[in-house]
C-alpha cells in the first residue's frame, strides 16, 4: 500500500459520496415540487375523502408542515442511517422493501451480464477483424441484437420457448425461470459489447505486438485469444458498470413481462400509485448500485490492463 | 435496446484508413443497403402524415365478433381483444409514436445544447459544473428518470415526452460539450476571431454549425432510440391511454393477452424494431460518408 494507491481510493470514495449525495439531493426536491398533498396520497387520495383531522395528524406525524430545509435536514439524517422512510401503499420502510426486492433483480442482471460478455466474446473472437462474409456477418448480427428493444425480444422469447414449445418455464422462481429474462436483458447489451469489442479488436489486430508474435510462431487462434482480445476488452470492461446500470433499467421492462420478482416491478407499481418514498428509494438504490458498479469496472480494468495502474485517478 | 450514448472515454479517434474500394461501394448489395432502411422509414414518416393513405380500416372500429383474429388475409396483423384491426392500429400509432420520438428528441438536445455549449465555453468553473451534471444524470441510468418524472407530475403523452427528452440529455450533453471544445480550439475560429467578428457572430455562425454537424448522425440514431424509451414506457402502461392508438400502448394492451393473441404484441414490437434498425442503418452510412468526406 503505498500513499498514492490510498489517496486513489479515498478520493474515489469521496466523490462517489459526492454523486450520491447529490442524487439525494435531486430527488428530495423533485419529490417537493409535486403537486398535491402528500397526506392525502398516504389516506388513498382524494377519492377516499380522509376527515381533516386524520389528514393534519398525518402531516404532524410526517412533517410535511416542517420548513423544507428542516425536512431536507430530516431526509439526509433517515438517508445516512439507512432509513429512506415509509412506503404510502405498503406502509413499511422503503429499505425492508428495496433489500428484499434488490436481490432478484441482481441475480437477473448479473446473469444478464455474463451472457452479454460471453457473446461479445464469441461474436469477436470469431468474426472480427475477418474480410468477407464472415466479418459482415457478425457486424450485422451485432447491429440487429443491440437494436432489440426488451419489450419486444422478451416477448418472442416467452411465446417462442415457453408457450409454443414448452421447453421452459412462463412463470419459475427457480434457476430455469432466469434463463428467458436473462436471455432478454443480456442479448442487446451483448450486441454492443460486440460492436465496441469489435472495433478495438480491429484496432489492436493492427499493432506491431501482434506481427511480432506471429513471426515468433504463435498460433493465430492463440494471438487471438491471448493476446488482443485483452485489448479489446478494455472499453466493454470500461462500459461494464454503465451497462450495469442500463440493465437495471431493462430489469424494470422484463421483471413486467416475466411477472418476475424484482425492484423493477416495485418500481412500477410505485410510479403508478405515485407512491413517492417508495419510487425515490428505488431510484437511490438503482445510483447506489450504479456507483459501485463503476468503481469495481474501474478496478476490473487495472486487472486487465496493468498500465492503467499509473494513469488512473492521475487524471481525474 | 440499451443504448444511446454510454459515458465513453473521450478519446480522439485515429482515423481509419478506407476500408472499402470505391467499386464495392456501387454493388447493387450495398445499395439495397441504403434502399431498404431508406423505404422502412419513408413508409413510417408516411403513415404518420397520411394514415388514411394506407390503413385498410378504421383504426377505432370495434366488432366484438372477430376480437383475437389471428393474423389473415382481411386482417394482416390480426385483430385485438375489441376486434380492432391491428395493422391499421399499427399505421395509426405511427403518427403519436413518431411526435413523441421527435418532441422527446427536441427537448433533450435543447437542455444538452444549453449544458454542452456551457460547459464548452464558459471557462473552467462552468465546464467543471457541467461534468458533474452530467455525471449526476448518468447516475439515473435508462428510462429511470423517465419514471421518476412520471411519478411526480402524472401518466400522459406530455410527461411521457418530456421525460424521455429529459433521459436522453445526459448522452447528447455530453458530446455536444466535447464537440463544442474542439471546434472553439479550431483555426478557423481563431481565424473568425482574428478578423474581427462580433462573439454573437462567431457563436452563431462558425461554432454552432460546425459544433452540430456531427451530431445530425447521432440525432438520426437517437429519434430511433427516444421511440423505443417511448414505447417502453407506454409498454409499462404509462403515456398514451387506450384508445388512441399508439406503439407502446398498442404494446400495452397486448402484454395482457400474450398466450392467447401473441400477435398483438408482436407486429407493433417488429415495426418498431424494423424502424429503428433502418434509422441505425442510414445513420451509419450517413456517418461513414461524412467520415470519408473529412478525409479528402
């Protein structure tokens, strides 16, 4: 551990703590600017006609009444504590809700991850940096599989393997329901992983290091595997921790089409009650995941390429 | 469909030799190529101007007796749980699709222009502050801003726009910031400045336009994208309300009768795939022919 190393990782800490705190800080007042009284969204709405007095005992319990830099003061005290308050529909913390939701939602985007980069992976290895039909086809199987919107391939796949052919599962909370969802969310983002995998293996094809290795005897394959695919790796890796966080996005589109388990399903049963601390915690969480997502592709990324080791944070 | 514009290193790009001779680039495959996207999506803009022109029944007409008519001569795409005709739904949503894709696109290229041409030009602080803002949106990855917008003011085609608008600004901000930078770095700007023109000038008439030029291609892929967020949304149930026919509420309805009317959802979902796959295509080429273009 030297001083830099630590200066890096306190520095990345701080800003990370920075980024969230800002997020807060955006959703606190979003959340104030709507219109509408928040007690009577607690009671059900209007339409459930609340007496006044319940109406003004919810705002003294909640205090909504509270100057907004009091509230703000109290929301950023619940935040550090881990307490994101109570949700109106559920009438249970937030926090109880989101840890018992997040983990679902984690195991599909994880797995969707790994299927993205296993594609990538085949569809460089095998097709990039080729001439003729074979390089053509992998650039337009990418092109086709990153433009697949989750609505639409969830759809195909649902129908094609679990209602025509019965092969899997419609509804499974078990591994083989994972496989349909995961297939979905992972299948475009392996496209575009591929698109910028590819264009780097192109790149690195070209550099001296890999006529030096072929002239020493190394096999194509073994150049290719060994050799430039760690270069190529690099900018996917880079975007890892971005499409970590499009996936959690996705998640919200699949876990509706699987009727799947998951944040994104409470996510849109909150938007559609407008059930505001639940929707904020969610989105919280979704930031919080997204920041570490980042730094660990950062840190993936000095793995795979030991010179970063100098550079990275020197800059930033 | 995951994508418009991920926080990539900003790094200089080297510029790639040719790749294709100039005969390959006259083959008739390559010009189907341009064709085929190019007839996909004049027959989309089409249908958003003049349905009538091609829509072979009212898009509105219920007839009960032949709700969940699987896909036919009389009815192409089949018929929805109303007996509606879902081809004609289809040529009817492309208008408020499309009005959603455009508008959602407008609003977040004016709030990056705003963010971009601020960061690019106003000096350290200013560039610093809008790296982080941008920083900050990208924290809200996806159509998750979108719905923390529709949460707070309410489900409609407005919200639905705006929010897709606002989603897609981070992206555009930040390379309209990068391209506003290099440009104001430029000689010929220097050259404008040296000759004397008003700022107002220069701003207006040198740095805007060549500051935008490249993205008109990051525009054309970014329409395709705003309507696929849009579609998502309207997927979930939220924007457009039934009747009205639109992509993402045609999307809507038919998720609820997936196992017994599968093409519902599925021929919305190919137009909407086959559109955005030929803007990606014509985007493309129209980046590759400016490329080459820079290169002479």
């Amino acid at each position: 551990m030297n001083v830099v190393l630590i200066r890096r990782i306190l520095t990345t800490i701080a800003s990370a703590a920075l980024l969230l705190w800002a997020v807060a800080t955006i959703v606190f007042f979003l959340q104030h600017l709507v219109p509408g009284d928040p007690a009577m969204a607690i009671l059900g709405g209007a339409s459930a006609n609340p007496p006044e007095e319940t109406l003004q005992a919810i705002r003294d319990q909640y205090g909504f009444e509270d100057p907004l830099l009091v509230q703000y003061g109290a929301f950023l005290t619940g935040l550090v504590q881990l307490d994101l308050g109570e949700s109106y529909t559920m009438k249970q913390p937030v926090t109880a809700i989101v840890s018992e939701q997040i983990l679902p939602t984690l195991q599909l985007t994880g797995a969707a991850l790994a299927i993205a980069w296993a594609l990538a992976i085949t569809l460089t290895l095998l097709t990039a940096g080729r001439r003729g039909w074979l390089g053509r086809l992998g650039a337009g199987i990418e092109v086709v599989f990153a433009a697949l919107p989750h609505f639409w391939l969830g759809v195909v796949l649902l129908v094609v393997f679990a209602v025509v052919l019965q092969w899997l599962p419609v509804v499974d909370d078990g591994p083989l329901g994972l496989v349909l969802p995961a297939l979905t969310l992972g299948i475009p983002l392996g496209g575009f992983l591929a698109q910028v995998t590819r264009d780097e293996f192109d790149v690195a094809l070209r550099q001296p290091f890999v006529l030096s290795a072929l002239s020493r005897g190394a096999r194509t394959a073994d150049v290719r595997f060994r050799q430039v695919l760690r270069h190529a790796a690099l900018p996917g890796i880079a975007l890892s921790g971005w499409g970590l966080g499009s996936l959690i996005s996705g998640a919200v589109v699949v876990e509706v089409i699987f009727s799947r388990q998951g944040i994104g399903q409470v996510l849109v049963a909150a938007v559609n009650a407008q059930d505001l601390p639940l929707v904020i915690g969610v989105t919280f969480v979704v930031a919080l995941v997204y920041v570490i997502a980042n730094i660990l592709s950062d840190a993936a990324s000095v793995l795979v390429d030991p010179r970063l080791r100098h550079t990275i944070g020197a800059t930033s | 469909m995951t994508t418009l514009a991920p926080p990539l290193p900003e790094v200089e790009k080297p510029a790639a030799p040719p790749l294709r001779t100039a005969r390959s680039s006259r083959s008739p495959l390559r010009h189907l190529g341009v064709a085929l996207p190019g007839a996909v999506v004049g027959a989309v803009v089409l249908a958003a101007l003049a349905p009538g022109l091609l829509a072979p029944q009212d898009p509105l007409e219920i007839s009960l007796s032949e709700s969940f008519a699987p896909p036919s001569a009389e009815h192409l795409f089949g018929t929805d749980q109303s007996g509606r005709d879902v081809f004609s739904r289809v040529i009817h949503g492309a208008r408020q699709s499309l009005l959603i894709g455009l508008g959602a696109t407008a609003i977040g290229l004016l709030g990056a222009m705003v963010l971009g041409l601020a960061g690019g030009l106003g000096g350290r602080l200013a560039d610093g502050a809008v790296t982080r803002v941008i920083e900050i949106l990208y924290a809200f990855p996806g159509i998750l801003l979108a719905l923390i917008l529709i949460a707070v003011y309410g489900n409609s085609a407005l919200t639905q726009m705006v929010a897709v608008g606002l989603a897609t600004m981070p992206g555009y901000a930040r390379m309209v910031r990068s391209q506003v930078l290099v440009v104001r770095r430029s000689a010929y700007v220097e050259a404008a400045r040296t000759l004397g023109h008003p700022p107002a000038r220069i701003l207006l008439r040198t740095l805007l336009p060549n500051a935008f030029r490249p993205l008109t291609v990051l525009i054309t892929l970014g329409v395709g994208q705003a309507v696929v967020w849009a579609a998502a949304l309207g997927f979930l149930g939220m924007g457009v309300q039934p009747p009205t026919a639109e992509w993402g509420a045609m999307l809507n309805a038919g998720r609820h009768y997936i196992q017994q009317a599968w093409w519902m959802d599925f021929f919305p979902g190919v137009t909407i795939v086959l559109f955005t796959l030929s803007l990606t295509v014509l985007g493309r080429r129209l980046q590759q022919s400016t490329d080459a273009g820079a290169l002479r």
